[in-house]
C-alpha cells in the first residue's frame, strides 16, 4: 500500500511536470538563481542565505537545465512522505494511520506545486523533517543527533525560518539526553556550521550574522503600526517619518521592495552586500524595535492575527504570491520574471503549457490539507495531550516526540509572522511534522515498556 501511495504522488507530479515543464518562478527565484550565476561558489545576499543557491549551481552544474532541479524537488517531495511513514511506524503508530497521514503529505497538490517552483521549499521540508526523524524515530545515538543537527543547520542555510527551530531543538536534546558531553556533542553539530557561515558571511559583508536583512523584514512588520507622530525614533530612522500618511499598499512586501517605500526612498534598495545596506539595517531594525517597544499591544495584535490567519478558511496570501502554491494559468507564467537572467540560464526556455492544465490546477485547488482542518486537528491534539495529562493517565510513549513536532512547526510559523509577514507558503513545509504530530496525539501508539526511555538515550 505504502508503494501505491508513493507511486500515485510520483504519478502526480510527473504530470504536473509535464504540465509546466521545464519548471515555474516567483520573484523569489531569480534572486535565488542570481546568486548561484553570479558568484563563486554562489553570491552572498542580503536578504537570503546561500543554501538553496548553492543546491542550484550545484545541480546545474553537474545534471544540467531546469528539468533536473525540479525533478530533484519533486524527488525531495516524495522523500518527505517516505519519512512521515517511517517516523509514525517507528514510534507505533497503527499503519493505516501512518498510511493515511502519508497519502496526505505525497498526494497534496499545494507541496506539489511549490515544488514545481524554483523555490527552496522542498527541500527545506525534507531537511527539517529528517533532522526531526533522526531525533525521534530511534535509539538516541550521539551519531543521530550530531546528523540531526546538522541537518537542521542545513534547514536554516535553506530558509533562515529553521531559526526559529532551534530552541525547541535544543530543549529536547537537553531533556533527552543523559550526559553533558553528548548534549555539548550535539548542540555543537548544529551551532558550529552556523557559526562558520556567520564568519564567511562576515567576511564578505562586514556583519557577523546571517542576513543583513533582519531590520528591513522587522520594519516590513511593524511599519503599518508605525507613526512618528505617535512614537519617538532614533534621530538616524527620522527619514522614515517623511512619507504621506495614505501611503498603506496593498501588499506589506512593498515596504521593502515597492519604489516608494519610505525605507527605499530613505536608503536606497535592498541589494547588494555593502556598508549602505548594513547601515539601513541597523536603523530600520532600530526603528521597528522602537515601534515594537512603544506599541507592544498592537504588535502582538498582529503577530497572533497573523498566526491565526494559517489556520483560517479560503485564506490567500497578499498579492499573486498564491500562485506559487495554486500554479498559474497561461498567461501568468512569467509574471515574476528576470529576462536577462533568464536568456543566460535558459535560453531555450518557453513560458507554455502542455497536456491538460486546466485539471492539473483543478487538482491542486482542491485535493490539498486546508489550513482550518489542520487548525481544527492541531486543536483536538492538544486539548488531547491536556486531557491525558489531567487525567494522569499512563504516558504515552510517542508524546514527547509529538510535543517537539508541534513545537518546531509551530515556532518557525510564529516566528515568521513575528519577524516578517503572513504567508501561506509558510505554512505547507511545516504541515508533514503537524500531521506526524497530530496522528501521534489522536491516534497514540501503546505504553512502551519501562526503562524505553533510557534505553532510546543511549
């Protein structure tokens, strides 16, 4: 049945890839592919790590053409649902429930269709999931955790969202494991590659940290909150207060990005590694925190309606963004687009469709997990783990493993709205640890034996 499974999701994907060959693009993509043409290995950027750069250059370099790198992350899609299935059976759940939860990640047209972007989604699912899977899913070896948290360095590399994994990460390490040279052992495997690229990123850019951008995605949240008339900003975030009071776009990316963004007009465009664009950040990451320390209660406003938006019915991020989770008819298939870039890395390409497309995005509307139904199992999960908890009912041996799962997910979700805006792409990497971690609470596996416990730590 697991084949069946997983051979229906190949079976999709390779329509959809026929469908939208040789692949799709969001405005995302081009600044991702430029910086795996124009440097050597690949080009630091401000507002983005050089993971999923260094996949492309790498996959371009050695297979060739666009056709390779989607297939690698329809590949990647398929991997994630082969270790939804091994990590529920591991920990004893029931096979049709681990089938079911399996045929739910393989077969939902929203991952299908991130995939079929060049966007670092996929990938940043199955590492996520298989940093997770190494923690959970087995005896508790200083040789899985040392792979886990590699893994999941590899996670932020891919999507500097998987920081805000990290603490949950740790707190579980620290819990589960016996010793202090195992815990050192582990926590050193995911921090020292980190550490590694603050420093090569500094080198290049001047600033020790991952992105010079934290400011400007901060400002981005709270400049809808913002008045300097009602606030007081350090004296070097003062340009920002010069902007017309109707200035409210319609999609908050354009603080950042839009030619009339207070901050663009202030400091120039967000490109390029150079003094002009730390010091931008310094001020504008400045002048969000004084947002945020004067206006605490409208900015958590915003931050819980922002998380709570995942989980709410018919939901569409700002703009055409949900193209890239929905695809595009026809004529938007280079609505994100970069000519020149494109005529140097694909010259042959054709914004063209082929075979029935229209059904293809008709499955992908509807045969996906919505965001209510997760936030409706998301809730029964919990008030489950309370209830067993009040109850003092016999502990479940998969509980903890539940509990990091909806922890991981439900960081990276919070900490995105937190930092940065709503959006539903967000959301779809995280759903194969929410449904892991939901099928462990509704369905729990039995008791394990006394002593399992110190037996998985090793």
């Amino acid at each position: 049945m697991l084949w069946m499974l997983l051979l229906a999701g190949a079976l999709v994907r390779g329509a959809v890839a026929w469908a939208y060959s040789p692949g799709l693009f969001y405005f995302d993509s081009w600044l991702y592919l430029g910086m795996a043409a124009r440097g050597n290995p690949v080009e630091f950027a401000p507002d983005r790590p050089i993971g999923y750069a260094a996949l492309l250059k790498l996959a371009l370099s050695a297979l060739g053409g666009l056709t390779s790198v989607i297939a690698l992350q329809h590949l990647a899609g398929l991997g994630v649902a082969m270790l939804v299935y091994r990590l529920l059976t591991q920990l004893g759940a029931h096979r049709g429930v681990a089938l079911t939860a399996t045929g739910v990640v393989a077969l939902d047209g929203y991952e299908i269709a991130l995939e079929q972007h060049v966007l670092p989604e996929a990938f940043f699912a199955l590492t996520l999931l298989a940093s997770m899977y190494l923690l959970v899913a087995g005896r508790l070896t200083t040789a899985r955790v040392t792979a886990s948290g590699l893994l999941l360095a590899g996670a932020v590399l891919l999507r500097t969202a998987g920081v805000f994994a990290i603490p949950a990460w740790i707190a579980f390490v620290l819990v589960s494991l016996p010793d202090v040279r195992r815990r050192l052992v582990a926590v050193s495997a995911l921090l020292a590659p980190l550490a590694v690229y603050v420093v090569l990123f500094g080198a290049v850019t001047g600033e020790l940290a991952l992105s010079e951008s934290d400011g400007w995605f901060l400002y981005q949240r709270v400049a809808q909150i913002g008045d300097c008339r009602e606030i007081q900003v350090p004296r070097s975030a003062m340009a920002l207060c010069n902007t017309p009071p109707s200035y409210r776009p319609q999609d908050p990316s354009e603080y950042i990005y839009g030619p009339e963004s207070p901050a663009v007009r202030a400091f120039g465009p967000l490109a390029g590694t150079s003094a002009r664009v730390a010091h931008a950040n310094s001020v504008l990451r400045a002048y969000a925190l004084a947002v945020i320390e004067q206006h605490p209660a409208a900015y958590l406003k915003l931050v819980a309606g922002d998380f709570l938006r995942f989980f709410e019915p018919e939901v569409a991020s700002p703009g055409r963004e949900s193209l890239t989770y929905e695809l595009p008819p026809r004529h938007l298939l280079l609505y994100w687009d970069d000519p020149p870039l494109r005529e140097t890395l694909f010259p042959d390409y054709r914004p063209v469709v082929h075979g029935p497309a229209a059904a293809i995005r008709a499955y992908v509307r509807w045969v996906h997990l919505p965001g209510w139904v997760i936030g409706v199992l998301l809730l029964a999960s919990l008030l489950a783990v309370v209830r067993r908890s009040v109850l003092g009912r016999e502990r479940r041996s998969s509980t903890p493993a539940a509990l990091l799962l909806f922890g991981v997910a439900l960081c990276i979700l919070l900490g995105s709205v937190a930092s940065t805006l709503f959006r539903v792409r967000y959301l779809i990497p995280t759903e194969p640890l929410l449904i892991c971690a939901i099928a462990l609470t509704l369905f729990p596996a039995a008791p394990r034996r006394s002593g399992a416990v110190a037996e998985r730590a090793g």
